[in-house]
C-alpha cells in the first residue's frame, strides 16, 4: 500500500500553496479559511452513505450494542474525543461508546512510533472488547488504508459485528473491508500531507453526524434539548434546569426542586413535574416507554 501512497489525493501537493512560506500572516490564514470552506460540501457528497451507516449502528445499538470509533493518530484522537463526549452529552454509559486508538491513551498526547501499522494490534483490540455482533465499529482513516485500522475492521466483521469506514479517499482498501463505506473526498491540505487539517475536519463533522443523530434515534434528546445531560458541573445543573423550566413551564425554584429530587437527572424531574410523580414514580413510567421522554409525556 504504501506504493500508492502518492497516488492518494490527501498526499498531493496543491501549487496554490506553495509559496505560503512566503506569505503574510493574514493572507496564509484566508487561504486557509478559504480551503476549509470546501469541506462541508464533500460532507454533503456523502450524506446518504452517513445516513445508511447510522440507521445501521441504531438498529443494533438499540438492542444493546455499542458504538466503537478506531483510528490512528489524528483520526485516532478525534475518534476517542468524539466517543468521550457521549456520556456528559447524552448520559450515556461510558461503555456505550468508546475510541480505540492506534498505540492507546499515550498516542493522544505523543507519536508512538510504528503503531498506525500493527495491524494484528487492531484486531487484539477488537478481540480485547470481546466486540460481538450487536456492535457497530466505526474505522477511520484519511488515507484509507491504516493497517492497524485494517485488522480491526476484518476483526470485527469475523465477530458479526456491523462495520463502517470513514475516509477521504476514492475507492480505499477501508471501504472495501467495511459494509458501509463513507469517502469524504477534500482533496490536497494547505500543507501537502498533513491530514490533521481538511481531512481531519471531515472527519470530525462525520463523527458529529454520527453520534448526534444516533442519539437523537435513541430518544435521548427531547427535540433539541440534551435531555440526558450529565449534571456534573455548575454549568450543566444550570442547563438542565432551563430545561426542566422551558418544557414544564414551572419556575426556577420549582424545576430546580424537582431537579434535586430527581437526583439531577432532568428527563426524571420533566416527567414528575407533567405527571405529579415522585422520582421513583417518573422512573417507572419513562421505562414503560423505552426510556423515550416524548412518549412518556404524551403517554
């Protein structure tokens, strides 16, 4: 594979930047700005395969399977900060959706050298999370081609599980080891090479979609609002009492009550306040509904 490397649109060298060495500082950041504007149209390109991809992980994932991301260094990481978002965003368990990255927790921070191409490492990984087949594992490359990205992937398609392939290539050795390949296609970076800027930005718009709207599939936002927040800090505890006051109508003091009797969990606390429930009355009544707030309110 690496034969082809410098066949790979993400490698070339665009001439309308080869003199930014030379630049001022404004003008190399316009031409920056300028080439990133490109990459939500190349996300566009690919909204149906998004789409296919997450009905897929939500039909498995409601029946209890997780949500794997695995990439190497900058995919890598996008994929475990997108993952890590989960829980404080839509209460998940931090099991539900996990990155796995090529070298693991030290290649966030450092290169670890020889990682992105240990493939049989990318399948340890998978074999690791005794990933089944109600998972869905994720694969996300620029190029396209990342060994240790590779293993996983035939890993877990040997394991049952669904298999998708994110990268910003045509026609990549990933999408043809995935079910469902996904080719942001954003052409040369501003650096040649350095996938960290359009590709990486691609990706992470990707994985936006991916997560937000599996999770909105789920039921675990209420409309728009983040329904399932984490009451972790000040800031969410106040989030979520605009919530509980915005959907029930009550005020401040009376949301922010139920909020505390609700052991900050604002689904739990709409609920009591809509239906006259105690906490463990609300409980009962969203798990009668499959957890869906929409349901249990209107129910």
């Amino acid at each position: 594979m690496i034969e082809r490397l410098p066949e790979l649109s993400t490698e070339q060298s665009d001439p309308r930047y080869s003199q930014i060495d030379r630049l001022p500082t404004e003008q190399i950041a316009r031409l920056m700005n300028q080439a990133d504007a490109a990459v939500p149209a190349a996300v566009a390109v690919a909204l149906p395969a998004i789409s296919a991809a997450v009905d897929a992980i939500v039909a498995r994932m409601a029946e209890g399977g997780r949500l794997l991301y695995v990439g190497a260094g900058t995919s890598g990481r996008l994929a475990v900060l997108d993952a890590s978002e989960c829980p404080p965003t839509f209460g998940t368990d931090p099991s539900t959706v996990q990155g796995v990255i090529a070298g693991g927790p030290e290649a966030l921070t450092h290169s670890v050298e020889g990682a992105e191409d240990d493939a049989p490492a990318g399948a340890a990984a998978m074999a690791d999370l005794e990933v089944g087949p109600l998972d869905s594992v994720v694969g996300l490359s620029a190029s396209g081609r990342a060994p240790f990205v590779l293993g996983a992937l035939g890993e877990a398609a040997a394991r049952g599980a669904l298999t998708a392939a994110v990268s910003c290539n045509e026609g990549t050795p990933l999408s043809a080891a995935a079910e469902h390949a996904i080719e942001v296609v954003v052409g040369a970076e501003v650096v040649a090479g350095s996938t960290r800027l359009k590709a990486g930005t691609a990706q992470k718009l990707v994985l936006n979609m991916i997560s937000t709207i599996s999770m909105v599939r789920l039921g675990r936002t209420y409309g728009n609002q983040m329904i399932e927040v984490s009451t972790v800090n000040s800031k969410l505890v106040e989030r979520a009492r605009r919530m509980v006051s915005d959907i029930t109508g009550a005020d401040s003091q009376t949301a922010g009550a139920a909020l505390d009797a609700a052991g900050g969990h604002a689904k739990i606390a709409v609920v009591m306040l809509r239906h006259g429930l105690d906490a463990e009355g609300a409980r009962a009544l969203l798990r009668s509904h499959g957890e869906r707030l929409s349901d249990a309110l209107s129910g």
